[in-house]
C-alpha cells in the first residue's frame, strides 16, 4: 500500500518531493520517489525527517495482517511506532501532518465485542489475542504524540480486513482452500476492504487535513457460509474457537497455517461503522463486501502490476539519469 501511495503522490504537481523508507526494496515501480533503505525499528529517523525537510508523514508499516510473531509485531507497531512519532515531535520539526494506518482489529473479536463497532466504543484494557493489544498500545502513542503536538494534524485509519488482490492476505488465502475450515455452529459476519479503497482512504489523508480516527471499510456484510458459497468452496467444520490452539491445528495440517487474529476473526466477525468517515472525508469506500471478495476471485483474469527488483533498479537507474541530466544543465 505504501509503492501505491507514493506512485499516487507523485503525479501531484504541488509535492515537490516523495521519499520512501522501507527495509526491502519496493513492489511497485516508481518515478519521482527517493527510496531509502531504513528500519522504523532503529532510532535514526530524526535525522531523516529533519534532514529532508518532511512536511507530511504516511506510516504504513504497521502489522495488522500476516503471519509475523508476537515479538516482531510488538517491535514493529510499538517501537517502530514511537521512534517515528519521536522523530516527528519538537517545536523545530517541520512534520504538519502525521497519518497512521491502523486495523479494524484493534476492536477485537471476541464474544462480547460490538456487533457495529463505532470509533468512541471503548475497548477492553486487554484481550488474549497479542495484535489487537499492541494495536491499542500503538494508537495510545499515537493520541498522546497529538495532544503534545498541537500544531500537527493527527489522522488514524483503522482499516478493514484486505484479501490481497497482488499480495494475499492469509484471509484472502483463506478464500482460495479447496475445502474452507469454519469453526462448527458459528457464522459470523463478515466485513472486507477493498485494495484500491485502502490505498484511496491513506492518499486522501495525506493531501488534506482529516485529523481524528476513522474506520474505514466497505459497505454491506456477508455471512460465513454466503462467502464461502460465493467463493464456490465446500466447507470443513473443525472444533468450536473455545479451544483455538486444537482449531487452528486442523488447518494447519492441510498446509494452511491459520493466524489466531483471523482465527478469531472467523468466529466471531467484526462489523464497523463508517459514518464518521463519509462526514469527514466526504468519501465512502466504494467497493462493497461483496464486490471486493468476487472481484478477489476473480482476479487471475487481469494482468498483474509490474514488480519486483527489476522495476526497483530500473526506477532508481531513470532517477539518476534525471539528477545527472539537471546537473548539467545547472552547470
């Protein structure tokens, strides 16, 4: 999501600059954006961000979905998080604008979390499932770098739950199973968010002021089972979430190892609302649960973006062309 945003920043003609910072080269192919190689894990972010002058921060690189442990999770979203909010605070910081994207799980998923969850639900001080933990402790960061920074627009996203359309998501790989594990006399609903629209709710925040925290997702809800029928799968029932490690087991011995954050997620759901955000932002995410999950199965049908290393380096290869070429004109 990070490579689709600065691809979408570029064409803007009022940013003068794009800089992106990850620890593995970029997935997509980009113009104008100056990418380095760096660690939100390690505190050398203040330079950088002083040092190139940065006027707005986008922050995606916070685990909500995938299969990474409890420890680098925590690094991740927590340290990784507090070392970037560090590196934007202070009265001589040129950051006015910081986004954050967050989950839709910091809700939670278990059996007395909402049935619609708004932004002002107050969540449980803890739960047993570690992602949803360091998320709020994440965003608690997050509300405390604003109140001692004013001056700063502060913007939270909490993102729905993706498939994946380049990339699946172990949801979205979840949907592809020949037979689809479900946690028997359960059927919960089911909320998605379309790839595009994510990457569109992050573009929006970060050209204009939306401070404040916002769910984002789309319309509509789909059962379990009304999914899965869609999908064209046949489902295997395994034994009740009460006893999730022996669940998870089932799936994982057909070669799918299922996270205990979409676990939970597959037997209780997590449905949100998105008011605030149509008020806001006056958007609403224009994919719908069901156009997102069979326009995912549908996939194959389109051509794949181009990426990998040989987009990364011939990207780099055109910027320095570009820089040697403005030089010499200079001289």
């Amino acid at each position: 999501m990070g490579g689709e945003l600065a691809h979408r920043l570029e064409s803007r003609d009022d940013v003068a600059a794009v800089y992106g910072l990850d620890i593995e080269d970029p997935k997509v192919a980009l113009d104008r954006t100056e990418f380095v190689h760096a660690d939100t894990r390690h505190s050398l972010l203040t330079k950088l961000v002083r040092g190139l002058s940065v006027d707005t921060v986008v922050h995606c690189a916070v685990l909500t979905e995938g299969r990474a442990g409890a420890r680098t999770v925590h690094e991740t979203n927590v340290i990784g998080t507090m070392n970037l909010l560090a590196a934007c605070s202070g009265a001589d910081s040129p950051v006015r604008r910081v986004v954050v994207k967050s989950s839709v799980a910091v809700y939670g998923c278990e059996p007395y979390a909402p049935s619609y969850a708004r932004e002002s639900h107050e969540e449980s001080a803890q739960t047993r499932e570690f992602l949803a933990n360091d998320l709020r402790e994440m965003e608690q960061l997050v509300s405390d770098f604003q109140v001692r920074n004013g001056s700063t627009t502060v913007t939270l996203l909490r993102l729905g739950h993706r498939l994946g359309f380049q990339y699946p998501t172990p949801l979205g790989e979840y949907f592809l199973l020949s037979r689809v594990p479900t946690f028997h006399g359960f059927d919960p609903r089911l909320q998605l968010l379309h790839d595009d629209d994510a990457v569109e709710a992050l573009y929006r925040a970060a050209a204009a002021d939306h401070g404040g925290v916002f769910n984002v997702a789309g319309d509509g809800v789909l059962l379990l089972s009304q999914a899965i029928r869609l999908a064209g799968r046949r489902q295997l029932p395994v034994l009740l979430p009460f006893w999730r490690g022996l669940a998870r087991a089932g799936p994982r011995a057909t070669g799918y190892d299922l996270p205990a954050s979409i676990a939970d997620f597959l037997a209780y759901g997590c449905v949100v609302d998105i008011d605030l955000l149509e008020r806001e932002f006056g958007w609403r995410p224009p994919h719908t649960t069901r156009e997102t999950l069979l326009q995912f199965l549908g996939r194959g049908e389109s051509e794949p973006l181009s990426t990998g290393p040989q987009e990364y380096e011939l990207s780099q290869y055109l910027q320095r062309r570009r820089r040697l070429a403005a030089g010499s004109r200079r001289a």
